[in-house]
C-alpha cells in the first residue's frame, strides 16, 4: 500500500484507514511507539503491561493444572 502524507496545520499526517486501525485495535486514545531504523517508520501500539500480567498468571494457572497432560501430549 502506498500512502502519502497529509497538512495538518505545520505538521504532516498519515491517514491510516479504518480497517487497519480496526484490525490492529488502535483507536484515537491508543498510545502509540514510534521507532525508525533510521531509513523506516515502525508504528505499534504501547504494550499494556497489565493485560501481559494478566496473561501471564492464567498461563501459570493453566500449566499448573495441565502439567501431566502436556507432558504426555509432548512425549
């Protein structure tokens, strides 16, 4: 997809299209990371640490629970 930028008063903007934004969850309140390579542009939504704590202890509940069961699925 070839995009180009848009004014927006002194500034330059990319418009994203909705099914993009909706595919990725971003919305106008999403925090945003800008990282560049120095030649490309990397835009991703800000991790949401608290969400990953969250996964984090159902995976440990769920190991726990289903240890002997995984283990013998892998043997």
């Amino acid at each position: 997809m070839i995009k180009h930028l848009t004014t927006h008063g002194n500034s330059l903007a990319l418009v994203i299209e909705k099914a993009i934004l909706d595919l990725l969850r971003i919305t106008k309140d999403t925090p945003l990371e800008i990282n560049t390579d120095g030649r490309s542009l990397v835009i991703s939504p800000v991790e949401d640490k608290e969400r990953e704590k969250k996964i984090d202890a159902v995976m440990e509940k769920i190991h726990k629970k289903y240890a002997s069961t995984f283990k013998a699925l892998a043997d």
